[in-house]
C-alpha cells in the first residue's frame, strides 16, 4: 500500500543485487523522500505491469499466476512489486515465489498515512475506491464538505482500510516490518540473506530518505497511548491523524475533530 516502504524496499533490492528481475525501475527520491518508481511492461509478463500499477482486476489473477510461474522457471533472482492483498492469490503462488508484506503496525500506522497522503495522488482521487474508500452516503456528503473536513473523511477512509487488512492479514506479525526500516535494519538484512538478497542500508540514499521520512513518524505521547492502549483521541496535542487512529481503536464512529 501507498505510504509503507515498498518502492524504497524494492530500489534497495534490485540495486544491491545483481542480475535480479524487477517489474519496477526506480528514478531517485523527491524532496519528499518519495522513492521515485516507474512500473515496468514486459511483453513476455504482461500482468506483472498491470499489478505494480494497482490497475489489475480479479481476472487478471489466473495470468498474474501464469506470468509468476513462466517466470519462476527462468531460475533467476526477481522481486516483483504489487498492491493486492488477496489470500486465494497468496496460496496459488507461494509454491513458486516467496510473498513478503510489509509489516505495519498500529504504531506506524500514522506514518503510512501521513506518507500515502503526501507522496502519492490520494487527495486529487477523492471519489475513487481506490484511493479513498468512500462508502456511497460519504460519497453523497462530500460536496458539501469544506477542503478540511473532506482530508478528514479521507484519513478516516485510510484508516480504516489499513486496519482491516492489518487484521486480515496478520500485518503487525509479517517478517519485514515498516518500523525496523527505523529501528532495527539488522534485522531485514537479515531475513533478505535468508532468502538468497544482499541488502545494503550503509549507503547515501537510505540515509537521506531515512532523514526525510523520520519527519512523518508519530511522536512518543502517541506511541505511549498505543502501548497502554488508552486511546485518548481528544488530546490536541497529539496530530490529527493520530487522533483518527486513537478513534477508530477506540471503536468510535466517525466525527470531525478540532
């Protein structure tokens, strides 16, 4: 999902190992700290274009399973990127391929909205399921919304998907966590070379993109109310996303803070 860590992930791999196939190629970092990625078409695997992209239907996965198998049997190193969590996918392809999620946790949740909203075009797709998630009465409504209320809605939205497929998913318990790009890069150097992938974070680039993105992460008086599981969403001094997420643990509906 936008906001997690997979372009950058991905340019790390593919630029520390050599000969690996990659549906993505990767184009520096915007003054974000956005890993500039473009999607990659390859004739000889079409569907993995489509799925880098986010473009892809639930029939392409019969194709997205015969590209991975073609690919498979080359016998080389690939990482290949995609944006569908779907675990009837997941079990046709892991005989061929390992599946690796991007760990997130309610501690980084924060950050991977905050990052979705600033690095990708969330806020210009307002009305599109895609991006924001809206239900048909949220999409009634905003309209009438002023520029404001309507990023609350959509944080709301984001929230709330990303929480889901945390639980679906088992995300806070994957292998690779979002919070050890942060804390603990040991560790993902680690896994990688368990599965054959050199992977380097002493370099200029994950410096600097570590610099920009530590910008985006929660403060502690969040991380404090997330570990004691006190969800006090109506401390303004925390940020407005982390309250959202304090309301939505909390098991509140909907409403506009201040």
């Amino acid at each position: 999902m936008g906001g997690s860590g997979g372009d950058t992930l991905c340019y790390l791999l593919s630029a520390d190992n050599e000969g690996v196939y990659t549906n993505t190629s990767h184009h520096g970092m915007a003054k974000n700290g956005k890993t500039l990625t473009w999607s990659k078409f390859d004739a000889e695997f079409p569907t993995l274009y489509k799925f880098s992209q986010n473009k892809h239907e639930i029939n392409d996965v019969d194709n997205f399973e015969r590209d991975i198998v073609n690919l498979s049997k080359k016998r080389i190193p690939f990482v290949v990127k995609h944006h569908f969590y779907n675990k009837e996918m997941d079990n046709r392809i892991k005989q061929y391929a390992d599946l690796i999620d991007i760990g997130i946790n309610y501690t980084m949740l924060p950050f991977v909205v905050r990052a979705n909203l600033e690095k990708t075009s969330t806020l210009e797709n307002l009305y599109s399921n895609d991006f924001t998630h809206l239900d048909t009465n949220l999409k009634k409504i905003m309209p009438k919304l002023d520029n404001d209320q309507r990023k609350k809605v959509v944080v709301w939205n984001l929230i709330k998907d990303i929480m889901n497929t945390i639980n679906e998913f088992d995300l806070s318990k994957a292998p690779v966590q979002l919070e050890n790009f942060f804390n603990n890069t040991y560790q993902l150097k680690s896994f990688f070379q368990s599965k054959g992938f050199h992977l380097n974070f002493d370099n200029d680039y994950f410096k600097l993109w570590l610099e920009k993105n530590k910008l985006l992460l929660p403060d502690d008086k969040y991380k404090r109310y997330i570990k004691d599981r006190n969800y006090q969403y109506s401390d303004t001094d925390i940020g407005i996303i982390e309250r959202y997420v304090l309301l939505a643990l909390a098991n509140e509906k909907f409403q506009f803070l201040d």
